[in-house]
C-alpha cells in the first residue's frame, strides 16, 4: 500500500485543488484543475484519490480511453504527487458496486474530502445528476512529495 498522507495533508491546505495530468497516446499531456479529496474506495475500502468530472469533458473522454492520472498538490513551496490507475463511477461509466444511490453519496464524499461544504446537499444531489458527474477514482501506484 502506498502511504499518501503527505497528498491527504496538502488537501486541507489550498481547497484540494489539484492539477490533474493525463498522458496521451501521442506522447502529449493533458492536464486540467480541480478539487481533489483522500477517501476509501466505494468498492475495496483502498485509500484512493478522488476528482468529480463533468460528463461532456476532456478529462473524462481521456480517462475512458487511457485510465491513469498523475493528481498534483501544492501549497506553498510544498507539494505531492500521486499517480495511478483511474476508474470511474458515473451515470455514463457503470462501476461494479457502486448503484446510482452510493454514487450520489460518493460525489458528496468526494466534495468534502477536497474541503468543500453545502448548505443544501439534496440541492447539490441534484445538480450532480442534472449534469451527469461522475467519480474519477486515483489508486496510488506511486507518490511523491517535497
């Protein structure tokens, strides 16, 4: 297993906001921002990162083609790194285990592990499905940190 408490602690530092990098066959990145959390794995209870997509993005698009994701941290002059296999949960990205009410649950445990809070989460329930969001679930493979 491998130990991203250095990531879990940045988390709390800069509203988890993350770079997300993907690597494309064609040797190009893509990277993109968002908020990202530490939570346990809906399914095997793993340690993983976790970033809520837009159903229409690239992120996503790439991810279904090519499911690894290096998810960067920092704040200040300090900074993690984890990198790993991605899989996603989502109305459009069926996971085993995981049935439409625990991804609803899911995506709130995602927002408040990247530090977000709601006045309204049934509000916010809604507002995740209306726009089809779906779980993007980081396992370390590797991390690293300064």
């Amino acid at each position: 297993m491998i130990d991203i408490t250095k990531f879990a602690e940045l988390v709390q530092r800069d509203h988890g906001l993350a770079v997300i990098a993907l690597a494309l066959p064609d040797g190009t990145a893509h990277a993109s921002v968002a908020s990202a959390g530490v939570l346990c794995h809906p399914v095997t209870g793993v340690q993983v990162v976790g970033i809520v997509a837009g159903s229409g993005s690239r992120k996503l698009r790439h991810l279904r083609a090519w499911p690894r994701a290096t998810v960067v941290l920092r704040a200040g002059w300090q900074w993690a790194a984890v990198e790993g296999p991605a899989e996603l949960a989502g109305p459009d990205d069926p996971l085993a285990g995981v049935d439409a009410e625990r991804l609803r649950l899911l995506l709130r445990e995602i927002f408040t592990a990247a530090g977000g809070s709601h006045d309204d989460f049934d509000a916010y329930d809604r507002a995740m499905a209306a726009e089809r969001r779906a779980a993007v679930l980081v396992t370390p493979a590797h991390a690293y940190n300064r």
